[in-house]
C-alpha cells in the first residue's frame, strides 16, 4: 500500500500535546490513509499515512509524505479548504503550529468579514 512510514509515537505526541496547548484539553486524533499528489503536474497519487481531528465547524489534516516531510490542510466543506501557504514542512512541529496559527487568522478573518456584512 504505502511506503511512505507511519506516524511515529513521538510525531503523534507533538501534535496532540500541541492541539491540548492549543485548545487546553484533549483534542482525539484519527490516523487514516489518503491519496496524495506528490507532483501537482503528474495524475499519479500515492498513499500517505495521515492524521485527522475535527475542532467544529473546522477540520484539519496532515499527511506524512515521506519521513520528516508533511503536508497539511485545513477545511470547513469538501468545496471550501485551505492550506499554509507552505508545500510540505520537514518538521511536524512546525506543521502543526503554522495550520493552527493560519486557521485561527483565517477565522478571525472570516469574523471579521461576517460583521462588516
């Protein structure tokens, strides 16, 4: 299936103490598998272990595209998501903290947004 290594027990420690940091209480993870497009040019997807949590009405992604290498996202819809702006992060401490900072920028955007309408 994927060559591509799991997530390490100290990769999942990283991002679950970072999301209690975060939003000071447990947040659960979901590992899964996604199909990935390594080159955006190439029709070719391959399998990347990856981790899934929800914090409503959000819900964020990070896949494992190699190992030290990952990806992230973050979505409100299947029509409407969202990346850091940053392919892929050799660091997943790095990765996690840059999609929770952009997402919460992006809320408070969005806020701010709601109430000029």
């Amino acid at each position: 299936m994927s060559t591509v290594p799991d997530f390490s027990s100290s990769e999942l420690w990283i991002i679950r103490t970072t999301l209690k940091e975060r939003y000071g209480h447990d947040i659960e993870i979901q590992l899964a598998d996604s199909e990935v497009k390594f080159e955006y040019s190439q029709p070719k997807l391959t399998w990347c272990p990856t981790v899934y949590w929800e914090v409503k009405p959000v819900a964020f992604v990070i896949f494992k595209t190699a190992p030290e290498r990952y990806r992230s996202q973050f979505f409100y819809s299947e029509t409407e998501f969202y990346d850091t702006g940053i392919d892929e992060y050799d660091n997943i401490s790095d990765c996690v903290t840059t999609l929770l900072k952009i997402q919460a920028d992006h809320e408070a955007q969005r806020k701010l947004d709601q109430q000029k309408n």
